[in-house]
C-alpha cells in the first residue's frame, strides 16, 4: 500500500489477494510553507543550469518532503532520508518529481466509476495527513462499492512507514 488512499483496480489480482493502488482525490494542492515554496523555486530556475548539485538539491527536497509527510517527524530515519534522497539524486529524477507531483492531484473518479470497482478495498489513511486531506479519504471509502476504512491516528501520509506495525496488522485483518 503507498499513499493514505488506496483503490482497487480492475485487474485480476493473485489468488486471495484484493489488488490496492494509490488513487489521489480531487482535493486542492496543499499550501507550501515560505521555506517549501523557496525551496521549489530555486530547483525550478536553476535545475537547468551547469551549477545545479542534484545530489545535494534531491537531498533537500526529500526532506521537505518527508517533513511534510510525517505527523511524527521524530520517526523519520536516516535510512529514510538517504533512501528517498537516492530517488531524487540524479536531474531526470528531480524533473519528473517536480512536473508530476503536482498531477497526483488532478486523478479523479466519478461516484459512478468508484461505485462501479468490483474488488474489497482497503482505504489507510492517516488523521495528521497534510497532503491528502483525511476527510477526503473517507469519502473515498464511502465512495466505493466494497471499501473497508481504517484510520491511523496520529499518522501522516504514509502510514505504513510511520504506523508499519498497525498498517501491516490491519492489511493482514482485511486480506484474511
């Protein structure tokens, strides 16, 4: 599972296992803090110029990141933060970044289309969520045909780095 809301596609899943990939609502872009907004800018004007660090620039970004991704931001990890800056440490990778993100946002369905799934889903989301905004997870849940829902409390975005254990304890409950 990765993101807080999860949706069953139409593709014939493994034996007993319901198929979950993300899906993104249609609620509005979160707003950036002055030092996010910064931060974009600045890879935005200079990732074309022969100055430009990757390493060094990916590496801030997947703090920003993360920070805006977890509730708790005690738990994130080192090995985290090098595993996501390593995703962002090349120019090609910080480009897609920087021009699909913003798309995540815009992927909608209509009530009839979410009503339509036929698969059980399985909707996590995290309360604390500043990127995807609990309510609309729960909507999402209601949205669709055969969705079970399970909020994490004091949870960002991505519960199954921040909550693994009760994340894993709930998938493992909704795929028995």
């Amino acid at each position: 599972v990765t993101g807080v809301q999860t949706c069953a596609l139409p593709i014939s899943p493994p034996a007993k296992m319901d198929l979950l990939a993300p899906v993104a609502g249609p609620p509005p872009l979160p707003p950036l803090t002055p030092a996010g907004l910064a931060l974009l800018g600045k890879i935005s004007i200079f990732i074309n110029t022969p100055l430009f660090d990757a390493v060094t620039e990916g590496r801030l970004l997947a703090e920003k990141v993360l920070e805006a991704a977890y509730a708790d931001q005690s738990k994130i990890t080192q090995q985290q933060r090098d595993g996501y800056a390593l995703g962002l440490s090349r120019r090609s990778q910080i480009k897609a970044f920087l021009a699909h993100a913003p798309k995540l946002f815009q992927i909608a369905f209509s009530a009839k289309q979410l009503k339509s799934i036929p698969a059980k889903t399985l909707v996590i989301a995290g309360d604390a969520d500043r990127i995807i905004p609990f309510d609309a997870s729960k909507a999402l849940a209601s949205g669709l045909g055969h969705a079970a829902f399970h909020p994490v409390k004091a949870c960002g975005h991505i519960p199954h780095e921040e909550a693994a254990t009760e994340v894993n304890a709930a998938i493992a409950s909704f795929l028995a």
